[in-house]
C-alpha cells in the first residue's frame, strides 16, 4: 500500500470515529435533558404540594379559631410552627390566637415578625400596640400607635386610633406614678388589752409588769386612727419601686397606760414579668407605748411569686429582721422567717394556703430562754359578694417551742396559738367605705400563767384620696 492510499485510510478511520462520538455525545445529551427536566418537574410539583399544604394548614387554623376555639387552634398551630412561623400570614393568625389565650410574650413576638415582614399592615401593628399595653409597656404601644397613624389608614380608623392612643397615655401617666392614700377610724372592744404581745410582758414607764392571774382578763374599749400609704414607681414594664408606710394611734378608755403608736415602712423593688413576680424589700417598725419607745425592728423580706395556670400560683416568701426593745434589753433578738404558699385567684375569689418556719434567737446568753422556734399554718379567703361588698376570713394555727427552761417556772415554755378573723367591707362611694372586723385568740401553754383567751371586735369607716 502506497503513502496515499495510507491516508485514504487513516481518514475513514477518523471520519468513523467522530461520527461514533457524535452520536454517542447526542444521545448523552438527551438523557441529560429528560433527567433535568424530570428534576424541575419534581420540584415544581413539591413546591406547588407544600405551598397548598401550607395554604389549607392555615385555613384550618384560621377557621378552628373563627369558631371561638382558641385552645385547639393554638394547639394546632403548634403543629405547624416549626414549618410555618416566620411566614406573615402564620404569624398574624398565631399573634391572634396567643392574645385570645394572654400569651402575651408569645404575641408580641408574633406581630414583631409580621410587621417586620410586612410594614402596611395596619392591622398588625394595631395588635402589637394591644399586646404591648397588656404588657404595661405603655411606651412602646404608644410608639407602635404613633407609627400606625402615619401610615395610609381609613379615617373611621384613624379616630379609633387617637382614641386608644389617648387611653395608653393616660395609663401611662398613670403607672407611672401610682399613689394611694387611706385614712381610717374605728371604735371597738378588746376583751384581753395586754395579752398577745411579743413576748407576754409589757414596760410601762420603766415597770416591767409580768402577766398575772389578775391580768389574764383586763377588757377596755378604744378607738383607733390609721393612716396608710401606698406608692409605686414604675421604671418600665416589668419593674417598678414601692413605698408602703402605715402609722396607727390607739387609745383606750380606761387603761391609758397601754395607749400605742405604732408605724411601719416598707420600701423596695418589684419586677413582674410572666410567670414569674419578684420583690425585694427593707423593712423598718416602731411601736411605743404610754407616749415611750417600747419596741424597734428594721429587716430584710424577699418574695417570688410563680404563676402556674391563670388561677393557681405558688408564693416564696423569706425575712430577716432584728428588734430592739429599747426598756428591756433581754428582749432583743433576731428572727429568721420562710413560708411556702398556694394562691387561687378566680372571678369572686382570692384564697392563699400558706406554711411557714421561723426561728428567734435571743441576744443575749442569760436571755436563752425567750428564744423560740415556731411553725405556723394559715388560711386566708376573700369573697367578693358584689360590687361593693366583700367578705375576708383568715385562720392560723401556731406551734411554738422555746430554747431553754423558764428561770422562775424552771420549765420549758412550748405554745400553741390559734387565731381566726372574719371581717367585712362595703364601698359606698368611690371614697368612703365601712368595715368591721371580730377576731379571737387562743394560747394554751406549758406554764398556765401565759394561757389567754382574747377576742377583738371594731366597726369604722375609711375614705380613700
């Protein structure tokens, strides 16, 4: 075979070759193409199923709390939150359920996302400044307000607007500073005037007096003049300070001698954000009697309030004081208090269920012997029989078991203490009131001497400014 003929070969060969790939390569190519257009296919398809997935989800939320059932629309739209929140339409629906349900925090939240997503939506923003005001935080629904008014609304609701916008910032005004005022009078009768004290034993004009088989029943009338203060100062929110002061003169009829003043004052720090309520608070008191400072107490009160349902919470309370009793050193000590308690809260009825533990040390070593420990139960109801009356109750029952032996008795002194209350309020104005209230006392203990019986009963008016 010659050179040419060589060539002629060669290129059949190639030309061969090239027209194998090419249809080889072509094929290739419309495998390719069906492949890709059976992805697009698939997801166009699963798009368009989780968009109608998401549209009848949302339907059905919307429908189930149309139909006034909140509880099962709230649970339902948990079933889809993981997939659906952060979507406006989702997240207005949600906002709505969770103010149906005071899910307030969750709410907020809710509306934040739409209005973020969606800044015309006016009716969004109307719910976020609704939430925010049942938070108290008064200054950013009045911000949410005002940023609402400067969008394209109608002018129906434009007036609605101004309206609550109005009511905000007289609530606002309001919180932020909060003061009550209440002075009181009563006229009663006590059966038992000197029993019930502290420690059992009083000093009058430098004379210790012990109690005695003749003291056990020294009845007086007297009237008493109360005068009380409440404040509260609102920082933000969630947080404000208070300032509690109470000031009482009572005077007897008869045994001048055990006339009392007496004054406390409560300041501290509050911070309320659901579920929970804390407070913090230096507490100072003073009682004198016939016209002397008998008795001092300056301490410390902690509170924690856990809200577990919209009825029931559970209270924690906790104090350390220490008093000084100005005319009998051997009375000074320092007591350390704690108390668990169950709170219901309903339409009519407020209830608390209460346990506490307190233990009081004397300060001084040959004073041992009035240091005691003591546990107490109690329970107090307050029913609102109508719009102007209400009834209280209030019961305890006390344990108490001293240090050491009595050094005169040469016993150790333990106490039982039940107490129960009952007293009735009326508001005939918005200012005026009337209460009456009957009290009556038990103590049994190991030395008789210290055993009383002891009932109380007042009737007075109060006026409120």
């Amino acid at each position: 075979m010659n050179l040419q003929e060589s060539e002629l070969v060669c290129i059949a060969v190639v030309s061969n070759l090239i027209t194998s790939d090419s249809q080889t390569i072509c094929k290739l190519g419309s495998t390719m193409w069906r492949y890709t257009l059976y992805l697009y296919c698939c997801i166009y398809v699963g798009v368009s199923i989780s968009a109608t997935s998401s549209t009848v989800a949302l339907s059905k939320i919307t429908q189930t709390f149309q139909t006034e059932k909140a509880d099962k629309a709230f649970e339902l739209a948990n079933l889809y939150f993981d997939e659906l929140a952060g979507t406006p339409e989702f997240d207005a629906i949600y906002g709505q359920i969770c103010i149906k349900l005071n899910k307030i925090d969750e709410a907020v939240f809710a509306f934040e996302r739409v209005v973020s997503e969606k800044p015309d939506d006016f009716k969004s923003y109307y719910f976020l400044a609704l939430s925010y005001a049942k938070l108290n935080n008064l200054n950013q629904a009045e911000r949410v307000l005002n940023r609402l008014l400067s969008l394209n609304i109608p002018s129906s609701l434009r007036n609605n607007i101004n309206d609550t916008l109005s009511l905000v910032r007289n609530k606002r005004q309001n919180l932020d500073s909060n003061i009550n005022q209440r002075l009181s009078f009563v006229l009663g009768d006590d059966s038992n005037v000197n029993s019930g004290s502290l420690d059992d034993r009083v000093v009058v004009s430098g004379i210790e007096i012990l109690l005695d088989e003749n003291s056990l029943e020294t009845s007086d009338q007297f009237a008493r003049l109360n005068y009380d203060f409440l404040g509260k100062w609102h920082r933000t929110q969630h947080d404000a300070w208070r300032l509690n002061l109470s000031l009482a003169q009572q005077s007897h009829q008869n045994l001048s001698h055990y006339n009392r003043t007496q004054g406390n004052i409560v300041f501290g720090y509050e911070y309320a954000k659901s579920p929970y309520k804390l407070s913090l608070n230096g507490i100072a008191s003073v009682m004198s009697l016939d016209e002397a400072t008998y008795q001092q107490e300056v301490g410390l009160t902690s509170a924690i309030q856990f809200k577990l349902t919209n009825y029931w919470s559970v209270d924690l309370n906790a104090k350390a004081s220490s008093i000084n009793n100005v005319q009998n050193e051997n009375l000074d000590s320092t007591i350390i208090e704690s108390s668990a308690g169950v709170v219901l809260v309903s339409k009519h009825l407020l209830s608390k269920f209460a346990i506490s533990y307190g233990k009081q040390n004397a300060d001084l070593e040959i004073a041992e012997h009035f240091g005691r420990d003591f546990t107490a139960l109690s329970l107090y109801l307050n029913y609102q029989l109508s719009s102007s009356q209400s009834l209280a109750f209030n019961a305890q029952y006390r344990t108490v078991e001293h240090h050491k032996a009595h050094p005169f008795f040469l016993i150790l002194r333990d106490e039982k203490l039940k107490n129960l209350s009952i007293e009735w309020r009326y508001k005939l104005t918005a200012d005026w009131g009337l209460q009456s209230r009957y009290s009556y006392y038990k103590k049994t203990s190991t030395i008789p001497i210290y055993e009383y019986n002891r009932s109380e009963w007042y009737l007075g008016a109060s006026y409120d400014f």
